[in-house]
C-alpha cells in the first residue's frame, strides 16, 4: 500500500469552524494536502475522483467563507464532495466511501448535518438552494439553523431544464441566494449542446472580466491555461453577448469568470458576494476536473469514476472479466443490428460510454446523439424520430429515465410511437446505492398500455431481445438488464426476434413452480439444486415478458403445480403484481394455488456489494431456497437449531 500523504494542516481540521482560524496562505497549503487525502482515500475505496479533484479549492473556500453548517452549502449530484466530507468531521471514515455500512458516495442529508441536502441525480440544487432560501426569510427552523444557501452546480448539471426552472423562479422571487456554476467544460462526457457553447464564450475573447462593482480589483487576470478557451471560438453562439447576459436576464447577478482553482481570487471574491448580496448572485468559476492528480487530468473522463488504484501510477486494480458487461452487449448487438438497417440510431443523455454506445457514436455519428443532462427532452425527441420513421433506441439508465417517465406516457405511450427503451443499471447497483438503484421501471413501465416490457435474464437474451427491439414496430417496446458482468453463457452469433409476450420453460419439475423475470434466474437454478438435495425438485421457467404475459405458461404453471413463485428484481406493483392479477381474473385462487412474489423491499437500500443487497433484498438462492419451502410447508431442521 502507497505510503498516507502527510497532511499536518489537515490534521488540525475537525470541523469547518477550525478554517476560521487559518489564514489565507494557510488555506492553500490545506487545500494541497485536501487533494493528496482524497487522492490517497480514493486509491483504496474506488469512486468518483475527477470531480472532487476540480472542487478542492472551492470546498476549502466556501466552508472558509460560510458559516456552516447554518449557511447551506447544495452539492449538485453530490459525486464531487469528498473534499466537502473530509472538512466536515469525516475524515476518519473517508476510507469506508462507498462500502457496506460506510460514507455515501453523494451527499446524504442521514449522515451529516452538513449534507443539508441529498443528490445522486442532477440538477437539483439551485431549486434546492431557493426552497432554504425562502424557509429562512419564513422562519423555518431545521437542524442546524438557516442562513445563506449556495448551491454548487456543474455546467453539465447546467444543461438540464430543471436548472432554468428554479433560476427563473429565483429570479423572479428575488431571495438572497447564491449559485456557484462550476465550469469545467466536463461532466461525465464532454458536455454537448448551446449552453456549453455559450459558457465557452464567456472566456474565449477574454480571459478575465471583472467583479461587478463591489469586487474591482479583488481578482487577477485568469492563467494562460484558461486562455485555451479561445481554441473553441468556433463553437460561439453568433449574436450572444460576453457577460452572463442570459443568466442576468433570469434576475441573476452574474459575477466571473474567475479561476476556481486560485484561493487568491476565490476567496476574496466569495467574500465580497456574501457581504454585498440582495439577491439572487451566479460566480462563475473555471475549474479542472481531475486536477493536481495527472492520472485524472490526462484521462479521457477525467477520473470521473475508478476502480482502486495506485496512487503513483494511477493504474487501476481491477478483476479480470470472466464474461462481457450487458452494458457492452448492448453496444456490439445494438451496432451489428445498426449495420443492417438505416434507420435504426441512438439516444442518450450525457451517458454515452455508461450506456454502451460511444461505439456507436464513432460509427454512426450521425445517428448517434447525446442530449445532455435531459432525460425528458431525449424522451421526446425519440418519440419524433420514432414518427419520422426512424427507429430510435433511447438508452437510460433505469434511476435517469425515472426523470423523464411524464413524457414516456404524454408522448410515447399514448401516441404508441415505437421507441425503443434500453434501460441499463436495472436492480440492485452497488456502490452507488440507492439514488442509482433501477428499482421502479418493470412497475411504471408494464403500467402503460401498449408498452412491450422484457428482462433479460443473461447476455444472450439480452442479444435476442435488442433484435426484438429493432423488429418491433407496432409501438413502444423496452428491455431492462443489470450493471456488471454477463454469466458466460455462449453467444449469439446475431440476435433473433423472440415472439411477443412468449416465455421460455428452464425444467420441468413438480409441486412448486419458479418462474422469473430477468437475472435472478442464476440464483433460482442455484435455488433449485440446493433444494433437489432435499428431495424437492421445482419447475423453472423465465418470463422474459413482464408485458404482455405468457398467459398460457403462466396458467400451466398454476394449473400443474400447488404454489407458484415469481421473482424479480424491481419493487412491488411489477411483474409479480401483473402475474397476481392474470390469476386472479383467471379464478386459479378459487383452487386454492399457493402464491408468493419475491420483489425488493419497501425500503431504499443502502451502498454495499450487490449480493450483499440482494441480501438485504432477501433475493439470494439461500433466500428463494428458504421461500419454497415457508411456501410448500416443509420445516428446516437447520432453522430450528439454537
């Protein structure tokens, strides 16, 4: 193991109020060793480096300048705070970030008085920061106390409409808040689209504006490394005039561009804004995302997210793949079906490597598009590609598509326009927890009428049925599948169309019947051979289809056996509820069928290794195992030792 940074400013941080008595120059070497301790915890817990290496500077400024915990400081999505941690007593446990029963790798209003706010999703925080703003000037009172609200958004965060929403609602209620737009021209992807055009300008013909009035002559010309923005003149929005014109037209003060990684212009100026603000104030500062770490700098995401690595070299330590991800399957099966039709492209919104298809993008650029960080937009444009004829498969990861569900009903469903829904990260994730968990969408998607739901159960299916997708052209269609790796099935040499709403029968056995919808199935057959030890041998079968049904299966399945099981890794009112209702309507509970549905709990579950979850979730083999036999009324003689 690398060897601990030697931190001796660091060591004297318990809490923010302990900054109040560093002075200027003491709080930039606090911010070199701030840097080499979230290098140093990074290396041995994996997570996302990148963004807090571009904060450093500013998390040690603004807990300087603030009074915090009462003055609200809003990470936007939250991966960019463990700086923000570190300073904010939990240092002694940075080294637990994103493991079972650690920190949280966002910001988690449950661990910290000074997380005032949760995130793990975009966006939120300048809406947050106003809702604090306008309880303070209402007497609110929450744990902490209420002062100044500042929310820390990126300018990829920037990009979705929620952002404009509570800036024009800020702007229009006038409250004294401030937002800090962290432009690193870099979010997970290189940000796309006019607005990151525009925050170019800012800076391309002049590397320094000064403070409006009240901070002249408290900034310094920006360093020649931000004079680069000047390389991309050409990406200028023609008639847009230098000068944060559009964020003033939202009632903002805008003051910057300023070097946020300078404490000599960041400090002064945070101070001067937080003495003199009315209103609303935007501080657009230039950061570097990855920065002082040149692993990071020179990666292509920056260090967005790692594996544990080493700390001299940056080589990440990862295990060897004993089988593809269903997120690459998804690439090389969706290009092999792109490759034999025009008309099939893309959508994604700022996710295009998380989703599969920067491989696409390279091949297909134009049929390939990254919206930014706007689900709901990217739903609708599928939706008229779909009308236009083309045959748009629109990839979002399951927690993200939940953001633009308004628009799956208003504009796809009810129009039945064939989108082509490929929803990654389904289930459980891991270390991202909750926030990121893909536990709604077998629910709110099989609810829709018209809407073909599949889940593929391994990497082969999940080849077949982005053939379904390509071939389905009666209406909208979608396939869910996990983060992580396939089980090593052999593969297809090019999907097949599998029949709509047709499930596939695993064995045939007796008395219990196991029928599951999507990769649960591997721990149902592991289920199932622990139980044939036990003199119980149950029938399998794999739903692929949460909708339409495989009535006539399913109404075997009742029929043949005396319980019936389903298993799914979403939250209940999905699969197990649809299948419930076919039952019913059917009568088989007038015959006295056993049944039970095995769905993830009505809790939101916390960071830890996937199995671990699924134990939590009760969805393991050991679990099913045991839920057969509560089922058929078989006592475990294990169960009843003390």
């Amino acid at each position: 193991m690398t060897a601990r940074p030697e931190t001796p400013l660091l060591d004297r941080i318990d809490r923010p109020a302990d900054l109040k008595q560093l002075s200027d120059g003491e709080l930039v070497r606090l911010a070199h060793e701030l840097r080499a301790e979230t290098v140093s915890a990074v290396s041995e817990t994996g997570g996302h480096l990148g963004a807090g290496l571009g904060v450093v500077e500013l998390s040690v400024a603004l807990h300087a300048v603030f009074d915090t915990p009462r003055d609200k400081i809003i990470w936007d999505v939250g991966h960019q705070c463990y700086p923000h941690k570190i300073l904010t007593g939990r240092r002694e446990r940075i080294r637990t970030l994103r493991q079972k029963g650690g920190l949280s790798g966002f910001t988690k209003r449950s661990e910290s008085l000074y997380d005032c706010f949760g995130a793990g999703h975009s966006s939120t925080s300048i809406s947050a920061a106003l809702g604090f703003a306008v309880a303070r000037d209402l007497g609110g009172q929450c744990d902490g106390g209420l002062g100044d609200a500042v929310a820390v958004i990126g300018d990829g965060s920037i990009s979705a409409g929620m952002a404009y929403e509570a800036m024009n609602n800020a702007g229009h209620l006038n409250k004294r808040m401030f937002v800090v737009l962290n432009d690193n021209d870099m979010s997970i992807a290189p940000p796309v689209g006019a607005m990151s055009s525009y925050l170019s300008r800012l800076y391309a013909g002049e590397p320094f504006q000064e403070l409006r009035a009240a901070a002249k002559g408290a900034v310094s010309l920006l360093p020649e490394p931000f004079r680069e923005g000047a390389k991309r003149a050409k990406e200028m929005l023609k008639g847009m005039t230098v000068g944060g014109t559009l964020f003033e037209e939202l009632g903002f003060s805008y003051v910057g561009p300023i070097d946020g990684h300078d404490m000599n212009q960041l400090l002064p100026v945070l101070r001067t804004i937080r003495q003199r603000a009315t209103g609303p104030v935007m501080l657009h500062v230039i950061t570097k995302k990855g920065k002082g770490y040149a692993p990071a700098e020179t990666a292509r995401d920056r260090g967005h997210a790692t594996a544990t690595f080493d700390v001299l070299t940056g080589k990440q330590h990862k295990a060897p793949s004993n089988a593809p991800s269903y997120t690459s399957v998804f690439g090389r099966a969706l290009l092999d079906e792109a490759a034999r039709d025009d008309r099939i492209c893309a959508v994604t919104a700022a996710m295009p490597d998380g989703t599969g298809l920067s491989q696409f993008a390279d091949r297909y650029p134009s049929r390939c598009f990254d919206v930014a960080i706007a689900e709901q937009h990217g739903v609708t444009f599928s939706a008229a590609l779909a009308a236009g004829g083309m045959k748009p498969f629109c990839a979002m990861y399951s927690t993200f598509l939940q953001r633009g569900y308004d628009q799956v009903v208003h504009d796809v469903a009810i129009q039945r326009l064939p989108v082509r829904f490929a929803i990654d990260r389904a289930g459980l994730v891991g270390a991202d927890g909750a926030t990121h968990a893909g536990a709604f969408d077998i629910a709110f998607m099989a609810n829709l009428p018209g809407m073909v739901v599949m889940a593929a159960a391994d990497e082969a299916e999940l080849v077949h049925m982005v053939a379904t997708a390509a071939a389905h052209d009666e209406g909208p269609i979608a396939f869910r599948y996990p983060r992580g790796e396939g089980v090593g099935v052999e593969m297809p040499e090019r999907g097949v169309p599998l029949e709509i709403g047709k499930g596939r029968m695993i064995r045939k056995g007796a008395r219990v019947a196991l029928l599951s919808l999507g990769t649960r199935l591997q721990e149902v057959e592991k289920a199932a051979e622990a139980l044939a030890a036990r003199g119980i041998e149950p029938s399998i079968a794999d739903a692929r289809f949460a909708k339409p049904l495989d009535a006539e299966m399913i109404l075997s399945l009742a029929r043949d056996h005396e319980a019936l099981i389903t298993i799914e890794e979403g939250a209940v009112g999905g699969f197990g509820s649809h299948v419930a209702q076919l039952l019913a309507e059917n009568g088989v509970f007038d015959n006295g069928l056993k049944f039970r549905s095995m769905v993830l709990p009505d809790v939101f579950i916390d960071q830890s290794s996937p199995r671990d979850m699924y134990d939590v979730a009760a969805m393991n083999a050991a679990q099913i195992e045991a839920k057969v036999l509560d089922t058929l009324g078989v006592a475990r003689i294990d169960s009843k030792r003390a």
